[in-house]
C-alpha cells in the first residue's frame, strides 16, 4: 500500500523531517515541534543532554541510518 506525502503527515504528525545523510550512524535531537535539530551526535546521552541545555526538555530522539538501498527490480 502506497500513500501520498499529505496521508502520511496526517497520519504520522509527529515524524521528523527527513534527515540528510551527512548524519548517517548519529543520533539526532529534534525539536518539540519537529520542525528543526537540535542536537547530533554519537552517543545517545549526549545529545538528548545537549538538547535538554539548548532549551528543549522533550526532544525526539532519532538514531539515523544509512542509504536506503534504491535498486531496480
């Protein structure tokens, strides 16, 4: 099952944007609206504290991962 961007942003309001890869292996620290980073870095604990310093008690966090693989079937 195949769903538009605007299904997806109704149905996951609180995703995160995509992340560039440049952020590959890290984790990332969003704002609690979800509209910008915060915070990155590799070890959970500190970025979720740098987050929490910069201002932004609840961030979400999010680990980051590679490509995904686009292949021709």
């Amino acid at each position: 099952m195949r769903m538009t961007l605007a299904e997806a942003k109704t149905r996951f309001p609180d995703a995160p944007r995509p992340t560039p890869l440049e952020y590959a292996g890290q984790w990332v620290a969003w704002s609690e609206d979800r509209a910008h980073m915060v915070a990155h870095g590799v070890r959970f604990g500190e970025v979720r504290a740098e987050a929490i310093a910069a201002g932004c008690p609840d961030p979400l966090m999010q680990r980051v991962v590679g490509a995904s693989f686009v292949g021709g079937a």
